[in-house]
C-alpha cells in the first residue's frame, strides 16, 4: 500500500477479506460467502505489503462448477480515535474447471 509513491506504515492495521458468489436475477442480488482467506500485514509493516492467503482446501472446496462472484480486501486501522475501515483492492472473478484430465 503506498500513498504518493511512499509506503504507508501499516503498523497499527489488520486485515480482512472475502470472496463471494453472486447470483444475479432481474431485480435482486445475493451473495454467499465462497472463501475467507487469511490477509496478513508483511514484516516490517513500515514496508506497506499485505499478504492474502489461500489454502489448498479451501480452493477444492470450490468443486468442480463454474464460479463467478467479487472479492476485496479490507485493512481496518487499530487506533486511539477508533477503527477505521479502508478497502484496498476489489474486483470480480470468474473460476472455471480444469476440462483437460491426462
């Protein structure tokens, strides 16, 4: 995480994310929790690298369907005026299953 090309100190920070799917239908939207890897702050946290991590079994966990849904991550600020709430990388994704098996 950087701010005018600087790291930002991510000392007093913490991590969290999700990986949904969606179902979307003409007028309404839903969305289950698919994954939640672990989003760790890098040390030293003066150097502003997050880690996210997912685990082999929570990609089988997945199964074999095609997928599609959004993601971020979020580092929430752990300070003496309270939290605050910074989402630092989102998008969407679409997972398709290996077809070729040798």
């Amino acid at each position: 995480c950087t701010s005018g090309g600087s790291p930002i100190d991510l000392t007093v920070y913490t991590g969290a994310g999700a990986v949904l799917r969606c179902n979307f239908r003409s007028t309404k939207v839903s969305a289950t929790i698919v994954l939640s890897p672990t989003i760790t702050i890098v040390s030293p946290a003066t150097d502003g690298l997050i880690r996210m991590t997912i685990t082999p079994s929570q990609t089988e966990s997945l199964g074999t369907a095609t997928l599609s849904g959004v993601y971020d991550i979020e580092l929430v600020s752990n300070t003496a005026d309270g939290n605050k709430i910074e989402r630092v990388i989102q998008g969407a994704y679409t997972i398709d299953p290996e077809v070729t098996h040798t």
